[in-house]
C-alpha cells in the first residue's frame, strides 16, 4: 500500500451492519464501506444467519454460495474488487438463534458466544489479509459485539445509527434498543443519520453523539441525469409519465396517498423499484390497482436507469415516530437525478430540503403536488436538484469519519 496515504488509510475497516453486500436493497453501510475501500483495506461483515436463517433459507442459491462458509468457516472471505480497489466481504459461521429469549443467563451465554464467534472470524480474516491492527466500525448492528471481547482490539471503535430502534419492529427493539445504547457507550466515536436521532442518543447515552447525514453515490447516480442510459427491459412496456419510487416498500410507506395518487393521476404509472415487504402493513389490495407497479429489487448500480426513465420521484412517507427520525438515504439519489422529487414532511432532515423538493401531507395534497411539481418542472430546477446532490457524497461523509478516526486513534 502507498506509504504516501495517512496512517488511518493504512489501517483496515471492519464493518459490521443489519445488511449484506448482495442484499435486495443500497444501504449506507454498503455504500460507505464501498467509499473507504477506494483507499484502505474494507472488511464488510455480512449480517450474520442464524441456524434456523440457514434451515429455512438453505435453498436459496445466496446460502448455497455461503455453505462452506457458514457450516465449516471455510472460504468466508471474498474479495470484491468489482466494486473497490481493496474491499472484501466476510461471511462468518452460523450464530445462534437467541433473540427471541428473555434477557437472563440463557440469552446472555448465547450472545456471547455469538460475538466470540464472530469476533473470531474477524480476527482470522485480518490475518489472512496480513493485518494486525483495525478500526471497527459498527454501523447500525444493535445485535452484535455491541461489546467487544477482551482479546478483540481494535485500534478505533466508532457506532453510527441510522433509525430509531425504540420505534421498530418488536425483534429488533427487544434487545437492539438496549444494545445501540451499549455501543455507543462503548465506541469512540459515534454519530447519528438524522437530527432527532442524535438528540435521543445523546439523552438516552449520556455520551455526545455526531450528526452524520446520509449521503448518494454521486458518481453512480449522476448517469441518470447526464447520460443518455437504455430503458430497464421490465419497465419498457410502461408508458410514461411514470411516478416513480425506489428503495424497501415496507412499514414506512403511507399506502393511502399510493392508492390516491394512482387514483388522480390514472392518465399515469406508478412505479416502485423494491423488494415487496408490505405485508401486514396494510390492507389496500396493491396489484389490484391497474396503474401500479412492482418490478422488484435492484442492484444500486441499476437505480440510475430507472431514476432517468421516471418523470417523478415520491417519497410518500408516513408522519410518526419511526419516520421522523429518518434522513432518507435515497433523497440525493433522486436529487443527482434531476427529476421532480415529491415527499411528505416526515422528519427535519427531508424539511431542510423544501427549497428543492415538493412537500405535501395528505393523500389529495400529495397528488395535486406531484401535478404541480411536473407542470412547473424547467431545467434550471432539474440543475439546481443536481447541485445539491453533488453537494451530500459518501466521499464527503467518508473524509468526516476519517476525521473522527484521526482523532481518537
């Protein structure tokens, strides 16, 4: 490695996070770990499976590529230099299935035996690489090595949270919430995606936590403004105008103004780029809608050519505790875009963008703002959403946290 970098880029990250590097979905862990990679060895933890994750998912061909490694610890580190100069992914051994027991001896033994277990891996990856020294980097895993092991050490220990656990699902919330608190109490450095989060933190730790706002892969999603870029094959039967959507369809979506602005604007499509994980969170029958439509989960280099295809981009949010504590990590994929972006007014951090995106609550008011955004769109708004985007980099976040690293390694 170039002995022309900082001591902190000669010092692999081991990342640990809720997602893993082929998932359905961009994540900002991803996206990070992709941007410290360009300098500095990256190990990206894939989120660990469970025994029973590997009973009920053994068949999928994403388990079958992990079998060795999770059943034997062999052949757990890949390297992924497709996407980074000096990233890898890890996949370590199988964990045991203990969220779900009450906090006491038996969900205590078994915790700890997962973070030796995968404290292990780690340290058998750094050595397969020639690495002694890292920084751990635990972004958004309440789960695990919240605490470390007393023979796992890592030069830098820095937390980032990116949702309020309080607010979730009760899996996550039954021992994350608990968890986040241990980590950041525990880390050098911690920081939070949004302005309410990293008040709460701060309250609920006792210790200061940073605000660290998501970013976009300019880089990626600018294509989808300067370049001329070939319509997906599973939308080009679709005619435009197209509303577009993407990123999970989840709890987080207000499914009252989808319906609405299908509905209002049924001389349209609407279209979300997603994996489908609305179930239970509403009642509204989505494929019964004729103008509405699902063509799955993508890769983030895909999103561009979809983002360049879409006359409007929505980010129909519902208002409550989850969502107001989220900073929407796809505001400057659209933004770098250059499309129209409508969005309800769900947190602070989308509010701060009100001087170049739409901004409407309710389902009626929602889908007259999207008329009025398309009527009212020119190319000078579509630049200014481009600037600022260009403004809000993974490689600008990236340059703060290396800040953080400088001062506390």
């Amino acid at each position: 490695m170039s002995d022309s970098l900082p001591l902190n880029a000669q010092i692999p990250v081991v990342m640990i996070s809720m997602s893993r590097w082929d998932g359905d979905f961009s994540s900002a862990a991803w996206s990070i770990a992709r941007t410290f990679a360009a300098k500095q060895p990256v190990i990206y933890v894939d989120y660990p499976y469970t025994f029973t994750d590997y009973l009920r998912e053994r068949s999928k061909p994403s388990v079958q590529n992990r079998k060795n490694a999770l059943l034997f610890g062999r052949g757990g580190l890949k390297k992924l230099d497709q996407f980074a100069p000096h990233l890898y992914a890890l996949t370590p051994p199988l964990m045991a299935p203990c969220n779900s027991f009450d906090e006491g001896w038996l969900y205590n033994r078994l915790q700890t035996r997962n973070n030796e277990v995968l404290a292990r891996s780690i340290l058998k990856a750094l050595k397969e690489l020639g690495h002694k020294e890292f920084v751990f980097y635990n972004s958004f895993n309440p789960l695990y090595l919240t605490t470390l092991p007393a023979w796992f050490k890592p030069v830098a220990v820095l937390y980032q949270s990116r949702d309020n656990i309080r607010a979730l699902e009760p899996y996550l919330r039954k021992h994350g919430a608990a968890g986040e608190i241990t980590a950041i109490q525990n880390a050098d450095v911690s920081f939070a995606t949004s302005r309410q989060l990293q008040r709460d933190l701060t309250e609920l730790s006792g210790d200061e936590v940073e605000y660290l706002p998501n970013a976009a892969s300019f880089g990626t999603f600018r294509k989808a403004f300067e370049d001329e870029l070939p319509v997906p094959a599973d939308i080009a039967h679709i005619a435009r105008p197209i509303i577009g959507y993407t990123g999970n369809i989840c709890h987080r979506q207000n499914y009252e103004i989808i319906k609405r602005v299908c509905e209002v604007h049924s001389d349209k499509n609407v279209v979300l780029v997603g994996p489908r994980n609305h179930a239970g969170h509403t009642d509204i029958d989505l494929d019964a809608i004729p103008n509405l439509h699902f063509p799955g989960s993508k890769k983030i280099d895909e999103l561009p050519a979809y983002l360049a295809h879409f006359d409007a981009l929505i980010l129909p949010f519902i208002c409550n505790e989850v969502t107001k504590s989220i900073y929407p990590l796809k505001i400057n994929e659209y933004l770098a875009s250059g499309k129209p972006v409508i969005a309800t007014p769900f947190s602070e951090d989308i509010e701060s963008f009100g001087d170049v995106i739409s901004l409407a609550e309710g389902p009626d008011a929602f889908a007259d703002a999207i008329t009025e955004a398309l009527e009212t769109n020119t190319p000078e708004k579509a630049r200014k959403r481009y600037e600022r985007a260009s403004q809000n980099t993974w490689e600008d976040r990236v340059a703060r946290i290396r800040e953080w690293m400088g001062e506390v390694m």
